[in-house]
C-alpha cells in the first residue's frame, strides 16, 4: 500500500502541514508506505490548455501532456493506493498552487464524452483536509461540495475533514488582527487542535483500509 499526501500550504510546518503529516502517521501505522509533497517546492503551472490528454491516439491520452515538477507528482499519484490533500482556504477556495495540481490531476482524465467521461487509470480513496480561520465546518460549503463531487466523479471515493479557527500567528499582539481573539486562538490550538490531528490520523487509517477493500 502507498500513500501520497499534499500539502497545498506554502508553510511547511504549520496546520495544514501538520494535518496532512499526520493523516499519513496514520496511514503508516495501517501498514502503508508514504510520500509527502509540498507543492511550494515544486515550479509547476496549472492547466496549459494543451489537450494532449484528449488527442486520441496520442503519447498523453488520459494524462497530463505538461512537462514541469508536476509531472513526477501525477504519475506517483496515478501509482499509489491513497491520496490525502491538504489546503489552507484562501478566499474561499484552496490555495492557488492546490487549484494548479486539481486542474492537471482532473482535467487529464476528464473527456468530452459522454459514453466514457472519466478515464482514469483506476479509483483510490481520496481524503481531503482543509484548514480554515472560519471558526466553524462547513463555513465554505460550496467549496466542500465541489471538492468532494469531483473527486468521487473522476478520482474516488472522498472524504473531507476540517481543522477550524487555526493558529495563523505565533504572538497575535504583533499584527493588524485586533477582530481576532489571540489568547482564545492560542487555547482553541492546544485544546482543539491536538483533536483535529488525531482525526486526521483516523482518516488516514481509514484510507489504507479503504484502499485495501477496493483492491
Ligand atoms: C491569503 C489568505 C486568504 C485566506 N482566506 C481565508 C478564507 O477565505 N476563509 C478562511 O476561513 N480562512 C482564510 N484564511 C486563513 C487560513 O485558511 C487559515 O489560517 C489556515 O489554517 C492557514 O493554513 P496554514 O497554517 O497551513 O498556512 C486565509 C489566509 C490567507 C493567508
């Protein structure tokens, strides 16, 4: 079993980091191999335009024709059993450098063609955590549901978790913030959070047996 986990956050070592790193804790102690991406490492562009997923007959039919450091993170995906993502929301949607792998990811299996839409190469469970300042789920409903209804459509069975009212600064008394309640942030992210990654963990847990059913 491998899992591929992706942190759409540029910061590397807070929430949403954290959640996906620990989502993948949980698929390794279900037995699974794991590889984590952040993809603000990665130079790599959304969607070109090109087609060379559709062009029938063509060395990129049902894949991604763009050639950058996507490439590798796509084909990995395509190999593994699981995929967890993980995105801060920003302006009510993931992060830009998230939206740029979504569109490679699902664009290149979609066809226009409606005896056979979905051409990927097969179905993996798919996990998605986002991290919000939203103080409560389902903040960004819209955004959950379009998540989750085109992952089951063109990827996999999908499940979506949330980690609310996150931690954004280490000391809130040094920023322009005042509508935010620092110390109630700081006692939310020792109380809640620790929760929030354990649910994450479950979830990763749930993935690799998830995975193991659909073998
Ligand atoms: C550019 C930007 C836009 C944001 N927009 C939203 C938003 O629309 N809704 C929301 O709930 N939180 C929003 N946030 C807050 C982050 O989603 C939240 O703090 C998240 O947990 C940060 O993740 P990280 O700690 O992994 O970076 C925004 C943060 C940034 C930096």
């Amino acid at each position: 079993m491998k899992v591929i986990g992706i942190n759409g956050s540029p910061r590397k070592t807070w929430n949403t980091a954290q959640m996906v790193e620990s989502a993948l804790n949980g698929c390794k102690d279900a037995g699974a191999e794991t590889k984590l991406y952040h993809l603000i490492d990665l130079k790599f562009k959304g969607c070109i335009s090109c087609f060379a997923c559709k062009r029938l007959g063509g060395p990129s039919y049902a894949k991604c024709g763009a050639r950058d450091e996507l490439t590798q993170v796509l084909d990995d995906v395509w190999a593994a059993d699981a995929l967890i993502i993980g995105s801060p929301v920003y302006f009510g949607d993931v992060t830009a450098d998230m939206r740029a792998f979504l569109e490679r990811l699902w664009f290149s299996v979609l066809m226009y063609n409606p005896e056979h839409m979905v051409r990927a190469p097969k179905r993996l469970p798919i996990k998605i955590i986002l991290t919000t300042n939203a103080p409560q789920e389902g903040f960004h409903k819209a955004l959950n549901e379009s998540l989750l209804g085109t992952m089951n459509g063109f990827v996999g069975p999908a499940e979506l978790i949330e980690a609310n009212a996150t931690l954004q600064f280490d000391d809130y008394s040094k920023y322009d913030a005042s509508m935010i309640d620092g110390a109630e942030r700081l006692k939310r992210h020792k109380e809640v959070f620790p929760q929030d990654l354990k649910r994450a963990f479950d979830m990763g847990r749930r993935a690799v047996e998830e995975a193991k059913a659909l073998k």
